[in-house]
C-alpha cells in the first residue's frame, strides 16, 4: 500500500517522529497513519525511540526505521588506497578499515575488497542474509550498456573488464559500480558543500583528473559513460603529442605526476627537487618561490579546466577535491584564472568531505537502493485493512 510507503519514507527523512506528525508530514489521517505503524513493526522496520517530553498531556511516542533492518557495505577503489565502510540502513557508520591498494588488475583488487568488507562483517557480528546493497567507487570509465570498465590505469588494468561479475562470487546482494568522481559528486550533494545546489561539479586531482557533474539534481554520465573525463581536456604546450594519447594532456601535466615533472624542471629548490606533491605545497607555504610556481601554473590549468566547463554548463558551484585539488593553496589561483577568463564565474570551493569523499558516494549510492529494497520488502508483505469510514484524507 502506497500509504505503508510514504511512513516509512517519512521516517527516513524526518525521524524520529510521533504519530500527530507523521499524520502532517504524508497527510494521511492518523488511523491509517498507526495501521502502517502496525504493519511496519510487523516486517521489522521500525522501532519506538522512547517519548518526547516537554509538551502538556500524555507524552507521544516517537518512531524511526530500525538500524538493524539491514546494512550496506561501501567501497573506494583507488589507486593507492581500498577503503570499506559498513553502515546501517540509516546511514549511521558502524565499521571502516583502510588498505594499501595492490595494483595487479582488477581479480586481484576484487579479493581485497571481499576479504576486507567481509573482514568488518564478521568483526561487527552482523546477519550476513541483512545485507541489503553493496556500491563500489572506481576508477575508469564504465560503459552504461555493459556495466564493463576501460582506463582504469590506477589499479593496473590497461584494457577493459568486468568487475560486476567477480564480486558477485563474494556478495549475496545487488552490486552497484559507479566511477569515482562521480561517487564524489553524489557525496557532496548529500553530505558536503552541494546539499542546497542542484548544478555543480566536482573536480578531483590526484593520481589521475576526473570530473563529477551534476546538473539539475541529477548525475550526468554521458553515452559512453566518459562524461567528466576532463583528463582528456586539450590543455597543453602540445595536446597532439603521442605521449597524451593515453591518459589525455591536462592529466599528464596536472595530475600529482605531472606536478612532480614540472617542479624537477625548475631551479630554486633548497637542496633536491621534491620528492612528492605535499613537499611541493609545504615548501610553497614556506615561501620557497619555486614551489609557489609551481603550485600557480597547477592552479592556472585547472582555472582554464573550470572555465572550460563553464562555457557550457555553467554550474553555480564548482568543488575541488583528491590528494592534490583539496589543496586550499590552489584555490586563489584557480579563482583568479576563472575569474579572468569568465565574465560570469562559479562559486569555486574546496571539498570539506576529504579523501573520503568518494567512499561515502559509494555509501550513498548503496543506500538509495537498500531503501528501495526495504519498500519492495514492505509491498510483499500481507495487508492490513483499515475502516474505510476512518480513512480520510486531509
């Protein structure tokens, strides 16, 4: 009954919550209102949170969705981290472990995820017939027909595969994959800087380049699923170069490898040139000006990036984020760039949500279809009959 389901969707947006205000929030009249209180107790979806006090007469009992009616496991395949989280049906963290990434394809990757994820389950004493949604943030392109991955050259994988196939050897549960930045974008619309916005983007710069755009509330893939990878964007001294040709010009020259390449052409250092992108903004903070030069011409060519996808998106925020694009250094000159080149530019923010944000995407994504599982759930069970002359609409 479609009335069982808009309590229990109240629930998850507002609760906990009395019956007088589930009545408010789904209209419907207060019989029909504990009749899904009833029903949805029966499945095992719902518990009372105690009464709220501070109010004259009797206090009413209040209500949300039972964190152990299923849990989820979210997953962040990187380049150089695993990272796994298992949650309640509520979102609400119960484990979280991070591993060094072993780059030796993707069948090697797959039994770190399993054993890791698994690993919590065990570790929190869980049912393992409760997990509900497993979601997996990865790099590389993933084609929407075939759900298989290309240029996922982080993890070791030069060609393309399927990565759907071998974890469903490991989870009795539906899987869902979704690239990484755009498991950013999805964390950022529900727990970061773009709760209130409904087009924006998500840059993140690390190993590789990747964008997440989101335009009117929803997340934009593209035919090819390659929508957002700016890596390949022309900006170069010469963007035809062979070396390009694999991982595109801006990802070459603007990711953490690119970065290390442009400060070893330099002079200036104190010493040896150095060793990692964080030394360079170190030193950079220090005043060293070479590092400073380098942390301008980084900051130049994700400007023209930014300006590049304002010309035809024109989102109102655009957030930076990975290992390097988090970096607060590089937001004035990405500002400044953009602000040179547009007449109109987005708010240009840094992720709050960290290296973590993709993982959390990924949780948010295996969410949204554990709910739909619980309302599939809800439908299948046997109906409560409620007295047509009590059930009146407002």
């Amino acid at each position: 009954m479609q009335s069982n389901r808009d309590v229990l969707q109240a629930l998850f947006d507002h609760g906990p919550v009395t019956r007088p205000e589930l009545a408010a929030l789904t209209r419907l009249s207060k019989p029909t209102v504990s009749a899904a209180i009833r029903r949805l107790a029966s499945a095992g979806l719902l518990r009372e949170t105690g009464s709220r006090r501070g109010q004259p007469g009797r206090a009413p009992t209040c209500y949300t969705v039972d964190p152990s009616a299923g849990f989820v496991v979210g997953v962040d395949v990187g380049g150089a981290n695993l990272r796994v989280l298992v949650a309640d049906v509520l979102g609400a963290t119960m484990a979280q472990r991070r591993r060094r990434t072993v780059p030796r394809g993707s069948e090697h990757v797959v039994g770190q995820v399993g054993e890791l994820a698994w690993a919590l389950i065990d570790e929190l004493g869980l049912d393992k017939r409760r997990l509900l949604s497993v979601a997996v943030s990865t790099p590389g392109v993933i084609d929407p027909a075939t759900r298989r991955i290309g240029y996922a050259y982080n993890i070791g994988q030069s060609g393309e595969f399927d990565l759907l196939g071998p974890l469903a050897q490991w989870f009795d549960a539906p899987i869902l994959i979704q690239n990484n930045v755009n498991c950013a974008a999805l964390a950022e619309q529900r727990l970061g800087l773009a709760r209130e916005v409904a087009d924006f983007a998500v840059i993140s710069v690390g190993a590789g380049i990747g964008m997440g755009l989101v335009y009117g509330g929803r997340l934009v893939g593209g035919t090819h699923g390659a929508a957002g990878e700016i890596g390949y964007l022309p900006l170069a001294a010469d963007p035809f170069a062979p070396e390009h040709r694999r991982r595109g010009a801006l990802e070459d020259e603007a990711s953490a490898e690119g970065i290390l390449a442009m400060a070893a052409r330099l002079d200036g250092w104190p010493g040896r040139p150095p060793e990692s992108v964080e030394e360079i903004f170190e030193l950079a903070g220090q005043g060293v000006a070479a590092a400073a030069e380098v942390v301008e011409a980084e900051g130049r060519m994700l400007g023209m990036a930014v300006a590049a996808l304002c010309t035809i998106v024109d989102p109102e925020l655009v957030v930076l984020g990975g290992g390097v694009g988090s970096n607060p250094l590089l937001l004035p000159p990405v500002r400044r760039t953009v602000g040179a080149i547009l007449p109109m530019p987005p708010r240009i923010e840094v992720s709050q949500l960290g290296a973590s944000a993709s993982l959390h995407g990924a949780v948010a994504l295996a969410l949204t279809d554990a709910r739909r599982s619980l309302f599939r759930r809800l439908a299948s069970a046997p109906a409560e009959p409620v007295p047509v002359a009590l059930d009146r609409r407002r």
